[in-house]
C-alpha cells in the first residue's frame, strides 16, 4: 500500500516530509513523492517520481499511469502545498481515494469564486470587486472606498497583494501589479484557465483594517473542528503583507473567538470542504468585526505544523494522512485552543518567527543564530540557505529564509522574546556584483 504525496519544492517542509516519512513507515505504507526537479526531498520516499505537477491534467496523467504500474495499490493522496490542491483533489477523484471534490479544491483557490460562495451564505467580508483595466480599479475603489487591496486572484503567500491609498496611487500601481498578478503565476495549474475566465482581471477589496489570526481546523465526515488560532501580533498595515510573527494560543476575548470559530465553519461549509485541514485567515477590527480574509484547503504553511504540535500536541499532519487514508484522527476534546480559564488552558504558548535576510543580495553568513539556538525558550531554528545562495527579500518572495519557534512562561511573553531573537539574529548579504 502506497501514500502518494503531489509536492512543489519549499524550504520550510522540511519537518512534514520527515513526519510524513515517519508516519509512512509506522503504518506500514510506502511513500511516492511526486514532484518537478526532486532534489534534498528524495532522502524522505521510498519512490520519487520527477514530473512537472503545474497542468491539472498532465498531473492525473501521470499519477493514474503511476497508480496503475505500482504493485502496492496508492491508498490516500496527500499534499501540503497550496498549488497542488486541485491536481490532488482531481487525482483523488479518479483513483476513488477520500479527498475533497474538485469543486471545493477550486473554490478554495480562485479568490473571486470563494468571495462569491461567502457572500451566498452571508460570511462578513469586504467588498470586492473584478478590474481588469486601471479605469476600472479606479471606479472600483471609488465605489468601495480607498484605501483598498488590489490582489491576484490565484495567488498565494501574499505576493502581490498590496494596499492602495487614493486614486493617484492606483494609477502609477495597478498596471504592473495586474500583470505581475498573472506572469508570475506561470507554475500554478489554476492560473491560464482563471487568466481566461477573468479576461486577465484582478481583484480590488476593501481594506480591512485590524489585527489579523489564522486559524487551524481539521475537517472528519463534513464536520469542521478549530483546533488552533495563531495570531499574528505584528503590525500588518501593508503596503506589502509578509507574514513575520505567529503567536498561540490567541489573546482574543472569549465572544470573538466563539464568533471565529462560527464563521470558521460556516466558510468551511460554503466551499464545500468536507474532509483534510484547512488554514483560515481573519482580520478583526477595532470595533470586533471578524472580518473574512481566506480559507486554504491544507495546513497552514510556515511552520504552523511545528507551532500546533508544540502547542497542544495535536500532529495535523498525521491528522491528514490518517483522513487520507479513511482514518478518523485520535483528536483531544478540541474546543479552539486558548489560555485561560477551564480545559483549554493546556495550550502552550508557542511563537514563530520567520527569518528574512534584511537586504537581497548573497548570504555571506549568519550573526546571533549559536546564541540563539542556545537558549532554553528556543525549541527550533533552521536557515533554509548556505554561504553563497542568492536570497530575494519581500514583496518580491513570500518564502522566508529561515524561521525560529519559541516558548514563552505565558502568552504575553512571547512578543518580546520574538522582539529579542529578532534583533540577536541577521542574516548577512553582500550585493549581486554587475555582471
Ligand atoms: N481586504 C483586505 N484588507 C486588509 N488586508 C488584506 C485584505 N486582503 C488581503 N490582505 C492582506 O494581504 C495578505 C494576503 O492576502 P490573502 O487574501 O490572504 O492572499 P494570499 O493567498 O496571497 O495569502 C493577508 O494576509 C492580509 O494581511
Ligand atoms: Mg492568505
């Protein structure tokens, strides 16, 4: 019996390959990795299959042919790449294996189709609209109400998504961002069928301000579970919307988080999602509004397996392979996982913080990481990069260049231990000389 696992190369998974690994040998199941250009991640499969996974349909092409030729039949499909969603959603389908339909796995990726879904089932969110030409953004903000987002609408990571103040504005950005929104896509499987369905559109949102979570559910037999909320306590105001800080379990008082969690499973249930994890992104506003940003039909990328796991013990990664393979995950009774008062107070306040070079150049070396990795509070640090690889900083990549994940005696101390660790570690650049 075989787990096949649909990949695209990413620095920070190193530690789901290896559970993923783990948890292969355990059940007695063998690991096919398919992925373009395998290279480190070969050490974590029993068979690594180089294929470029960018075409939905090439993607089931190979896997079925793959799936036929094995000897040892491919019981679950599993992927913790966003890109890889609907190819493993439509794979699934036609080897008859337990994943989400097609038609969620798309919902949860086009931005437009999801904000529709939403509106139908009265999610709060902002308003949005398409723009294909800088007129039209113009009229559209103006409509809305700037300051607004201008945001690709198969994206990921943030990129390109950027906050736009008045109308002079728009007209100087909005002509690159559309098309960076679309040239820069080229590897994702949903990007030329929703280029031609939107007629090479973006979308404009209203600007949602406030301080924005992320939340972790797990999906058994239709029924959404939170299981954790991050929240992200740095400043998010933008231009550009780099992820740098995560802290859980969430400061948030009881009656937002219940409301959360409401709207949780409410969006979960709009798209569709009917099993697997997913990774929700909120922004509460001043005045409470719990306001809907997104839901990814996968686990939260940086290293929200690693934080969770440490938090409270739940292994979400396990926890989608056991539902891959038509498991119901052993799960502790999960009301969402806050300190306070009462059962939930076992969640362990765990920040991360993603490491980026401070300028783009060649990383020449490392200041402060020895030091950090020796503290008691520091439970994990990786530089995802050696001597002499060339580093690019945000908003031109959404990847970090390193993260570290910490503990703190309570969940207000993990901002300034995240403060001190930010100012011990540098990565260390020297300039692209001309060529
Ligand atoms: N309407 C909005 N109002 C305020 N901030 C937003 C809005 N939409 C997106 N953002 C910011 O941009 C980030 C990326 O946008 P998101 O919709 O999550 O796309 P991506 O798939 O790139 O993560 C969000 O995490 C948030 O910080
Ligand atoms: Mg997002």
């Amino acid at each position: 019996m075989s787990i096949l696992l649909l990949h695209n190369r990413n620095l920070s998974r190193r530690r789901h390959l290896s559970r993923i690994r783990d948890y292969a040998a355990q059940h007695g199941e063998r690991l096919i990795l398919v992925m373009k250009d395998p290279a480190w991640e070969r050490e974590y499969a029993d068979l690594v299959v180089a294929a470029d996974i960018s075409g939905t349909v090439a993607t089931v092409g190979a896997v079925t042919a793959l799936a036929r030729k094995e000897a040892s039949p491919v019981t679950a499909i599993v992927t913790f790449v966003e890109q890889a969603v609907p190819s493993a959603a439509a794979c699934a389908q036609v080897l008859g294996l337990p994943f989400i339909s097609t038609e969620a796995a798309y919902l949860a990726r086009d931005k437009y189709a999801m904000r529709e879904a939403f509106s139908e089932v009265r999610v709060d969110q902002p308003a949005y609209r398409l723009a294909g030409t800088t007129e039209d953004a113009c009229t559209a903000a103006a409509r809305i109400g700037y300051p607004v987002i201008v945001k690709p609408l198969i994206g990921s990571g943030s990129k390109y998504v950027q906050r736009v103040n008045d109308e002079m504005s728009m007209r100087q950005v909005f002509a690159s961002l559309r098309q960076a929104s679309w040239a820069n896509f080229s590897y994702d499987p949903l990007r030329a069928q929703a280029e031609a369905r939107y007629a090479g559109a973006v979308l404009i949102e209203g600007y949602v301000p406030g301080c924005e979570i992320s939340v972790e559910a797990l999906v058994v037999d239709g029924v959404p579970q939170v299981v954790a909320i991050h929240d992200k306590p740095l400043p998010m105001t933008g231009p550009f919307f780099a992820e740098i800080f995560f802290a859980t379990p969430t400061a948030l008082p009881e009656s937002t988080i219940s409301a959360v969690v409401a709207a949780t499973e409410t969006a979960i249930k709009a798209l569709g999602i009917t099993t697997g994890a997913t990774h929700t992104e909120f922004r509460i506003t001043p005045d409470g509004r719990v306001v809907m940003l997104e839901v990814a039909a996968r686990v939260g990328g940086a290293c929200v397996y690693q934080s969770v796991l440490l938090s409270t013990g739940i292994d979400l990664v396990a926890s989608v392979l056991d539902l891959a393979r038509g498991v119901r995950p052993a799960l502790p009774g999960t009301e969402p996982c806050r300190l306070g008062a009462g059962p939930v107070t076992t969640a362990r306040p765990v920040g991360h913080y993603l490491i980026f070079a401070d300028q783009p150049g060649i990383l020449v070396g490392t200041n402060g990481v020895d030091e950090a990795r020796a503290r008691s509070d520091v439970r994990d640090l990786e530089v995802y990069h050696q001597p002499g690889e060339l580093v690019n900083v945000p908003p031109h990549v959404s990847q970090a260049h390193g993260h570290v994940i910490f503990t703190a005696a309570s969940r207000d101390g993990l901002a300034a231990t995240c403060d001190e660790l930010a100012r011990t570690i540098r990565l260390l650049t020297k300039p692209v000389p001309p060529s």
